[in-house]
C-alpha cells in the first residue's frame, strides 16, 4: 500500500479512537473501552510509522520490532523525536501486555492489566486521552511527510 493510503487509514482509526473516547465512552461509561481505544491508536500509530518507513524508500517489514527499528532509524529525518518513539513503545507495550495478560480487571474507573507474575498495569480514560492527543500529533507528522 502506498504511502498516502496508510496515513489516511491511519487518520481513520485516528477517527474512531476520538469518537470511542469522546463520544461512546460518556455514554457508555465502561472502563474497559480504553482497550477498544488503544487498539485504535495503535492502528494509527503503526500505519503511520510504516507510512514514513515507505516513503522514506526503506524496506518495510512485517514484524512490529523490525519495523520499530527502521523507523528509529530514518524518524529524526522526519521530524520525530524521543517521545514519539516512546509514544510507539508505550502503546505497543499495553496492547502486547493484553494480548498475555492472564488477568485483566476493572477497578476505581480504570483497566487494570496483569502480567504473568501479577505487575498491573493500572489504564484510566485520563491515560487515554493523553495518549490521543500525542497520537494527532504523531499522525499528523505522519502525514506531512506521506505526501
């Protein structure tokens, strides 16, 4: 896929994020949409880290810590810094936790995601919000340099 069609995928799923978390989120007011949430800023941030991986003429490849590497590797030319890289860490890191956590559980209006050896990972629609108002700017970066 090109370039500009991962950003503009990624600007969708940008969309659904905001709309889960502004829009569903109230009315529903259940914690454990802040996964259905994440899931989306993750689809956003990894379209637009492969994004900025294809049009920078990089080989794209299909495992997330490859890709990861090869972004690290062109995204200061791309006007990404440190905490963009963090950003992509930190998502990646609840998404993958999820993913192996053998318990996860609601508590005080947060998601609470357990490991193996039960270090809890403690996610509020605060974190959330935070990690949507980092992934616009992400994605608008994104963006800029898709075209």
């Amino acid at each position: 896929m090109r370039a500009d069609g991962l950003c503009e995928r990624a600007r969708r799923s940008l969309e659904i994020a905001e709309h889960l978390l502004l829009r569903t989120y109230p009315l529903v007011n259940e914690p454990k949409l802040v996964l259905a949430i994440a899931d989306e800023v993750y689809s956003a941030l990894t379209g637009s880290m492969v994004a900025v991986i294809s049009k920078s003429g990089v080989g794209i490849e299909s495992d997330f810590d490859q890709c990861f590497k090869r972004f690290s590797d062109v995204a200061y030319l791309h006007g990404f810094d440190d905490s963009d890289l963090s950003l992509l860490s930190d998502v990646r890191r609840i998404i993958k936790k999820h993913k192996e956590s053998p318990v996860e559980f609601v508590r005080d209006g947060g998601f609470v995601i357990c490991d193996k050896n039960y270090v809890c990972d403690f996610i509020t629609i605060d974190y959330m919000r935070g990690l949507l108002s980092r992934t616009k700017v992400f994605v608008d970066k994104a963006f800029e340099h898709g075209r």
